[in-house]
C-alpha cells in the first residue's frame, strides 16, 4: 500500500474488476463512492461539480453524463437532455427504452460517471458480483435502485469512456457462463419491475425477452472482432446457437434498422456451422470499416 496525503493505492493479487471494487467499496471513509476505469478520464472539476451539485439536491446517486471516445470522435450516450430527478413513472419509463434500446439509454449500465452514498452500499451490503465479469454494472445498479427513490441525473458532462484497444481488457474477453450471465441480468430486471410496477409485469415481457436475444447477438458480435476469436470462442458460440431460451425468444427480438441483422439469422439457423458462416460475415464487415 502506498500512502498519499490524500489518498491511498492498494495492490490486491486477483485480477478481476469486480473484486477491486468491493476492496475499494471496504476500505472507503468518504461520504460518496466514485468508480474510475484505468483507461477513462476525468475533468479537473468532475469531482468538485458532482459532490456541489448533490449538496443542493441530496440525491443517494446522482449519474452524470459521459462521453464515448474512440480517437478523436466523442459521442455523448444515455438518452437524456436535462437535468431530472428519477421518480417511479420517469424510471419505469427510462428502463423500458434501456430493455429496448440497451445501447442508447445507458444510464443504469455503467458505474462510473456517477456518485453513490457510501452509506447506502454499506448498510444493505451492496456489491459486485465477482462471478460475473460482464454485465455487473448492470446488476449492481439494480441493487442499488432497490434501496433508494432519491436518484439524479445531471446533464453535464463528466467522464470521457475511452473505447481504445477495447479488446484487450479482461472484460472484453466472453467466458463460457456469458449465457447464464445474460439470464442473471434479465431476472434481476424482471424482479426490478416486479418490485416497481408488479400490476404491469406481462407488458415488460417482450422487452425483457428482447434484451436477452438482443445482449447475445452483441456478444457473438465480440466474438467476431477477429478470427483467433472465432475460433477460440467456438464452443461458447455452440452454447448461445443450442441454448433452448435463445431460441424459444428470437421471436422477440425487434429488428431496428441500426441493429445487427447478420448473427440474428445465425442464431435463428439452430445450425452452428451456419452460424460460424455469419461470424465470418460479421467478421470481414468489421475488419474493413
């Protein structure tokens, strides 16, 4: 441990984001929690603005805008355009178009950009799941939001994403229980509007089914970033085009123009050497962008 007038860095041995965060999450003195990837940036005030701002409006998170940079492109994501304060109708709502538009309205999707109440975390021992290396921001969230009404957005942006070299972090690569990850992330999801909105839960059925075809052809799609991944991930390809949920809810998955369509008919195949035909497609498409 190296010790700083301000702050304190911690070495831990196992290499796994979630871990480093319920570590961090532990030994915390402050009022807020801030997460940071290592390959993202702040602003010299993003700190100061947070916390200024949350004294005037008290929230128990209060998120914050971003920007996704890829070079010298930065675009903002999370479908918002003002500053709000979440009540129960603004929530359901905003987490009806995440189930249907998971890559636009990203608010509940990351960790970081954001300030939680520490003594929040802590009284109702809120953590990541460290089986999980995808999908856990998603799932932290969600516990989170079960334990509070008093959540903000202010629309200002604060953090820059970096998506440089994305493919080398550990959370890039797909483990082989990536389905069971998936199924996880929808339950919780279900259990959240179960919880909410419980007289309205068949009407977020067919979402929460879209998000589950719609969260697996994005991670075939990884997959075909490249050809050693193919190859490597054949058997978790093998898992995604047998497994019986998949397939039974390719039905409900909504085919908007900007989505892919190529891995979605290799899914509906049921054949994994035609899907492999549709990675390569994926493949070739990507490389030569």
């Amino acid at each position: 441990m190296y010790k700083f007038n301000n702050f304190k860095l911690f070495k831990i041995s196992k290499r796994n984001v979630s871990r480093a965060r319920n570590f961090g999450i532990r030994k915390s003195k402050g009022k807020y929690i801030f997460f940071l990837d290592s390959d993202d940036l702040i602003f010299e005030n993003t700190i100061n603005d947070l916390v200024n701002y949350n004294r005037k409006k008290n929230f128990n998170l209060l998120i914050s805008a971003h920007r996704q940079t890829t070079g010298s492109k930065r675009k903002k994501y999370d479908g918002l355009k003002k500053n709000c304060k979440f009540n129960k109708k603004n929530l359901i709502d905003y987490y009806k178009y995440f189930l249907k538009y998971p890559d636009i309205y990203t608010a509940f999707v990351h960790c970081w950009s954001r300030i939680y109440n520490r003594k929040i975390l802590l009284k109702y021992n809120i953590a990541f799941n460290e089986n999980l290396n995808n999908l856990e921001d998603v799932n932290f969230n969600l516990k989170f939001i079960n334990h509070t009404k008093k959540i903000g957005y202010l629309n200002q942006v604060t953090y820059l994403h970096s998506t440089e070299k994305i493919h080398l972090r550990s959370s890039f690569d797909i483990k082989s229980n990536i389905i069971k990850m998936i199924k996880v992330t929808k339950l919780n999801l279900k259990k959240f509007f179960l919880k909410i909105d419980k007289k309205n839960l068949n009407k977020y059925s067919s979402l929460l089914n879209h998000y589950l075809i719609w969260n697996a052809i994005s991670y075939v799609i990884r997959i075909s970033n490249n050809f050693s991944s193919i190859i490597k991930n054949l058997l978790i390809l093998k898992k995604i085009v047998y497994d019986v949920d998949i397939q039974n809810n390719l039905k409900h998955y909504i085919q908007f123009a900007q989505y892919d369509r190529i891995i979605y008919y290799g899914l509906k195949s049921k054949s994994l050497l035609f899907l492999l035909i549709c990675c390569y497609m994926k493949y070739f498409k990507l490389s030569t962008k």
